[in-house]
C-alpha cells in the first residue's frame, strides 16, 4: 500500500483473517478490496446491498493501523 507520505508498505493480514475478517479467507473475495472514502482498506459482506443504506455492510481495516502495523517495501529502495 502506498501512503499519503509516498512511503510504500506491506501488511501480512494472515494472522487477522477471523470474526469479522473470516469471510475473506476466500482468495475471490479478498480480492474484491477497495479503498473507501475515508482512506481505510475496505470490502462489502453482500454486494447487493448499498453500504451507505446499510452501514453494517462493510468492513474495513484503519488506515492509521495499516501504517503502524505494515513493514516497509523492498520497493521504497
């Protein structure tokens, strides 16, 4: 992920993929990634349902944890 300060990270979410985050132990589905309007990670549980009706339709990992938690890139070299 690039952030706002052109610092390029990764983030291994191996170790979170349970509860909320279980759903997206399915590669497909993990895939289906965006970035929200907030600047956090986000997917939508069921993509027939609009999550701005429904808020609980969407989780999403923080951006500010993503920055703290990630390793830099072998990129940023």
């Amino acid at each position: 992920m690039v952030f706002d300060n052109g610092e390029i990270k990764v983030f291994d979410m191996s170790d979170h993929l349970f509860g909320v985050f279980e759903i997206l132990k399915d590669d497909d589905r993990f895939r289906e990634v965006f970035i929200d309007e907030h600047g956090n990670l986000a997917w939508e549980k069921d993509k027939t349902i609009d999550s701005k009706v429904v808020w609980n339709n969407r989780i999403d990992v923080c951006k500010d944890f993503l920055y703290m938690a990630s390793t830099p890139s072998v990129w940023n070299e």
